[in-house]
C-alpha cells in the first residue's frame, strides 16, 4: 500500500502537470504570462547557478568523540542494478568495519518490495543492532520497517526521505534535500536556455526522491518561465537496464527536432544511456544531464563521450559514513548530532567534473567536506 505522504506528493506533481497541459504554462509550446521577465530570466538563473556550483563550506556532521565499541549490522542497497546503490551500499559496509562493528557484504535489493522487505525481517530475527538503507523508499515496505521499529532496531537511511509518519520514530534519514535538487536542475537549465527552454524530466513514484526532484523542478518552471515547455513523465528505476531505455527512445521520437532541448533523467544511472542514445541517433539539438555525481557521469561530463552536461552531486559516500557514526552513537546511548538530513547538494559542470572525479578520498568522486574526512570520523571513534 503506498504510504499516504508519497501519494500525496505524487498525486500534486500530476495534477500540478495536468493544470498546465503537461507544461509549465498553457499548452506545451504555448507562452504563458508572469513569472520572471525574459530579459531578466538567464541573468537570475545564472546567478543561481553561480552560487550551486561553488563547494559547500560545511556539513552537518558530530564533533564530539565517543567509543562506538562493537556491534552487529547489514547494508541494503536499493538495487545493484543502480551502479550508485551497488557502489554505495559497499562503502557502508567499509566505514562500518573501520568502525568496528560486523556486517556481512553489502545486500542486493532487487528494486523488489519484496526482496526488501524480507531483508529487513531477516535482520530483525538475527537480533541485529541495526541496519543501514541505500536509498531504498522505506515507505514502499512499511510493515516490515514497522516490525523492525517495534522491535527496538534502529534503522539508517543514507539519501532517503522516510517522511513525516517516522520522523523521531526509529528511521533517521541521512539525505539531502531532494526537491532543491529538482529546483538547482531547472535553475541550470534555466541558465542554458531562457525562454527557449523545452524540457522533459522523469520520475519514479516508488521512490520519493525521485518524486521530489520532479517536484522541485516543477516548482521552478512554473513560478519563473510559465512559457517554458516542461513535463514530468513516470519512469520505473527497474527498466534503466533496458537498451535505450525504450520510453527514452520512444520520448525522442514524439518529439521532433525543435520540440524538445533538455532531458533531466531520474539519476545518472538513467542518464549516462540516455546521452549514449541521443548520441547514437544524432540528436545534437537534446541535452542530457542527471543527478547524484557517480563515476560514470563525470566522466561523461569530462570527454563528453557520451555528452553529459551536468549532475547535481550530492555527498553519499560521506553520508554512509555518518549513517555509521549515528547508528552506533544510537546505539551507544549518545546524543545525536543535528541536521543529517539536511546535507548539501553540488551542481557539477565540465569546469568542475575533473575535481570530483579524483576524489576525496580517492575512488569516491561524490562531493565531501574538504580535507581527510574520513580520518575524522576515525578520530572520533577512537581508530587509529
């Protein structure tokens, strides 16, 4: 049953649309009125741009030391189908063991409900002191989470949004804000095209983050180019693995050359293929950009092979590691440190990609606090 909070904010997006005929305006194409003036639309958005771009100079995180000493717990991705979820989901795993604590590789969960729902069953009969989410839509297996809370199992959920029904009760969200990230991809585009913009967006209804970016990017058009040709269409994360996709496909052949500049995909898991077809198809007139700052999008970014514009980074690796510093401090009785759910986002451009794909540390190319990060929180745990 789909959690009450999700279905809201999904059922405003589509109303949101249908208010407008599938665009932020009028019918698709069509100009509107109000909003921001045209002379002024480009100058606003690429301030806005100026100032997402620029590195964040902090982020929530603990200062306090505390003995995290030893336990026991699992990491669930949301699918190893999703590159981000497989690679996020190990680096978990990591900072729980230089953490000390025990936890066995990281667990596939299939994009299934199902598959998910039985993991979180499974932790809760091993007696496991708690559990790390990748990106996994909790609401999407409420009853087992619920189980898992009446149990006394903590719960991580590293860039999540559980919503309102578990705020304080058992689910701590280490995130980022979603529907700014959706506001920061139409700013950028915004700034690319003025007036002329005609973009398309995806988004999941199992997974309120994908909801929320279509959401933010909604909000944006509507309020600031209401002239501006915009949609939003449905997407299941699953089908990311077929060749095109075909929706993606069968998208660029409804719209002809003129009807179409930008494509915001779900993440880069979607885009990086997305840019690969428009590439193999010669649609030079299509930009394609995505969220979340993985490897394979940077580097697309980078040589432009395929051509990839921009990603909105958002700092996951670190967030595993924050996911493991709260759920020991929780468990240790300790007083939690404020704000993980409100991590900031990083818009990536070519000017910029190179510097977040060489990492910090070195094999993770997301965004992070500057310097040795990671030796800090070792600091604070005691660890060598």
């Amino acid at each position: 049953m789909k959690f009450r909070w999700l279905a809201a904010v999904t059922a405003g997006l589509v109303v949101a649309l249908a208010g407008c005929g599938g665009a932020s305006g009028g019918s698709e194409g069509t100009p509107g009125s109000g909003g921001t003036a045209a002379a002024n639309l480009q100058e606003t958005a690429k301030a806005k741009v100026d100032g997402y771009i620029a590195v964040p100079e902090s982020y929530p995180g603990p200062t306090t030391p505390f003995d995290p000493g030893t336990g026991r717990t699992a990491v669930m991705a949301c699918g190893f189908g999703a590159p981000v979820c497989a690679e996020q989901a190990r680096f978990a795993v990591d900072a729980v063991h230089k953490m000390g604590w025990e936890s066995p590789p990281a667990f596939d969960g299939q994009f299934s409900p199902q598959v998910q729902a039985g993991f979180v069953d499974r932790a809760v009969q091993d007696k496991l002191d708690g559990i790390i989410l990748v990106s996994v839509d909790v609401n999407g297996i409420r009853a087992s989470i619920d189980r898992a809370i009446a149990a006394g199992m903590p719960i991580m959920c590293t860039m999540c949004v559980s919503g309102p029904d578990y705020e304080g009760k058992g689910v701590t969200d280490v995130t980022v804000d979603f529907e700014q990230q959706g506001e920061i991809a139409a700013w950028k585009i915004l700034a690319d095209r003025g007036k002329d913009a005609k973009a398309v967006t995806y988004f999941d209804p199992a997974f309120s983050s994908s909801v929320n970016r279509s959401i933010g990017m909604t909000k944006i058009f509507k309020e600031n180019c209401p002239g501006c040709a915009f949609a939003a269409m449905k997407f299941p994360s699953i089908d990311v693995s077929k060749p095109g996709p075909p929706q993606f496909t069968s998208l660029l052949a409804s719209r002809p050359k003129g009807t179409i500049t930008n494509f915001q995909a779900t993440y880069d898991g979607l885009a990086v293929p997305a840019a690969n077809t428009v590439r193999q198809i010669g649609r030079t007139d299509v930009t394609v950009s995505g969220y979340d700052g993985s490897p394979e999008a940077l580097a697309a970014i980078v040589s432009q092979n395929p051509p990839l514009e921009f990603t909105i980074g958002e700092p996951y690796t670190y967030a595993e590691w924050a996911a493991a510093d709260l759920l020991a401090r929780t468990k240790a009785g300790e007083k939690l440190w404020s704000n993980a759910d409100k991590l900031p986002s990083t818009l990536i451009v070519r000017s910029t990609a190179q510097k977040y794909l060489d990492g910090n540390p070195a094999g993770s190319s997301y965004p992070a606090p500057a310097g040795a990060w990671q030796g800090n929180f070792l600091k604070l745990w005691g660890k060598p």
